[in-house]
C-alpha cells in the first residue's frame, strides 16, 4: 500500500507546472530532437509583439527589443515568410489574435511556435475566479489609435485560450515576454495545456515590473547576451534549460536587476526536454548591448 501511495505522489509531483524564478535548473538534455538549427527537422515560427506606445503618456522603448529580436531571428536560419512582426498601432488585441491563429495554423507536429512580447504588462481583476491572489495578469494592447483601455488588454486566461486554440498540441511553443506582471502570463495550470511541451520565460514576477533602460528590456537584453556566449563557447545544440540559467546568469552579471527572470512550463513538462530553437549561424550577428542596434 505505500509503495501506491509513493507511486500516485511521484505522478502528482511530475504533473505539477514548473514555476523558477532568478535560480539555475537542470540543463542536461534530454530530448531526442535536436532544434532545425542544428541539423533537426521541422520548422520554426516566429511572432514578434512590440509597442512604444508613443500615442500614450507611459512610451518605452520596446521596438528597440523587436527589431533586435527580428535580426537573431534572421540570423538562426529561420525562412522570412515564418516571421511575422508587428510594431505600435498594429498590435491590436484583434490583429495579434487574427495573426496568432493564422501562424499557428501553419505549424505542424515537431516544429516550434515562438511568440514575444515587448511592452506594458498589468494587472486585471479576475473574473474567472482561477488566480490565487485575485487578478488576471494581461498584455497591454492597443487601440487602432494607440491607446490603451481595458478593452485592448488582453488577460492571460484569453492569451492562454488563443495559444492552444491555434497551434497544434504537437508544435514545440516558447512565450517570451519581457513586460511587467507577467510570471504566469500563459495560465499553464488551465487543463488546456496539458500534454503539451511548452515553455514561457518572463521577465518578472507577476507582482513585479520589468525594467527598461532606454534602448530596450532587461530582459530582452540579457537573452541576447546568453545567446550570444553560448554562441561564442561554440554550443549550437542546447536545451531551453540552458537559454534559461545563462540569461539568469547575464541580468546578474551585467545589470544586477532587481526584477526575477520567471520560467514557468506546462504540466509534465521540463525545459531540458527541448532543444532552444534560435542559435545563430556564422558570425554575422552579436548581441546588440555594447554594440549599436538594428536601426
């Protein structure tokens, strides 16, 4: 009878959502398929979010983040038609839903749906009743004028609903987002992600905010510097895991930023069991901080 009840806790326990925050876990590979990059099959899809929100008295400086985002992407081998990036006054909630369902239509079993978000992040009361502290974590989309109001948001809940809906339980999905409140932007404990191998990586806490230091995120810049040495120490095949600790390692190192790097996974899942999809190819592209940005 405990050898049961050992048993039926292991399973409970593999089944929880991995929450980490600012801390190392394991790296160690342990899929079989390697990311197209290094030689793996499939296809990689990319949707880029980024707002400035110039129309606004709140700007930031977040199309620095999606551009810089557009040029590793483009530098990873990625075709240009399974990148699709959207600036300012396009990011509307419809736009972003409309684009979200036909690129991830396009995804098949085996490859990766990437989607980034550079921008504000808040806070909404929960309707639903399913977070623990009361409030919705949400992007904050704009109106066709650039504005922002409750009805551009969009809550994690909603985000987690177009996710699932539109790309295939089979497709490899990483959410990046650097914004403020967004360690539980995707809402991994909703069934709906369930047997799924996916991943988010957020800049902060849902209770904190995420800096911007004039030329883009935090967060943003200290991926970009992890991907960058991992580069340069010749890794070209390495789980997402391993993205992870490095880009902890980097905001500690170059920015010593008060905010807490959050990676969170689907139920079951780990980010050792798959390969991180963006590794650039040749030397033609560096880390934009300490060098000048895609313009």
């Amino acid at each position: 009878m405990g050898n049961r009840v050992c048993m039926y806790i292991a399973v409970q326990i593999c089944q929880q959502v991995l929450k980490v925050t600012n801390e190392h876990v394991d790296e160690t590979p342990a899929y079989d398929d390697t990311a197209p990059a290094a030689g793996g099959d499939g296809q990689v899809f990319v949707v880029i979010c980024a707002l400035d929100y110039k129309q606004t008295s709140n700007p930031l400086t977040c199309s620095i983040d999606g551009r810089n985002i557009e040029k590793l992407v483009r530098n990873c081998g990625i075709p240009d038609q399974n990148v699709t990036a959207m600036y300012d006054e396009q990011c509307t909630k419809e736009n972003v839903s409309n684009v979200v369902e036909q690129v991830g239509g396009q995804c098949s079993p085996g490859d990766y749906f990437i989607f980034y978000y550079s921008g504000h992040g808040t806070n909404l009361q929960d309707i639903s009743g399913d977070e623990t502290d009361g409030e919705d974590e949400a992007f904050c989309f704009v109106t066709p004028d650039g504005q922002i109001n409750y009805d551009s948001c969009m809550a994690d809940d909603d985000f987690s609903t177009l996710i699932t809906g539109a790309v295939d339980a089979g497709v490899k999905t990483i959410i990046l987002t650097d914004c403020c409140h967004s360690g539980t932007i995707c809402d991994f404990d909703n069934e709906d992600w369930k047997g799924r191998k996916a991943i988010s990586i957020t800049g902060c806490l849902d209770s904190q905010t995420s800096g911007d230091i004039g030329s883009g995120g935090i967060f943003t810049h200290s991926m970009l510097l992890a991907i960058g040495e991992l580069r340069d120490e010749g890794e070209d095949d390495y789980s997402v895991a391993k993205l992870y600790n490095t880009t902890v390692d980097k905001d500690d190192e170059v920015f010593n930023s008060k905010q807490d790097i959050t990676m969170q996974c689907a139920p079951g899942f780990r980010p050792n069991s798959m390969a991180w999809p963006l590794v650039p190819q040749g030397g033609g592209w560096n880390p934009p901080y300490g060098h000048r940005s895609m313009s």
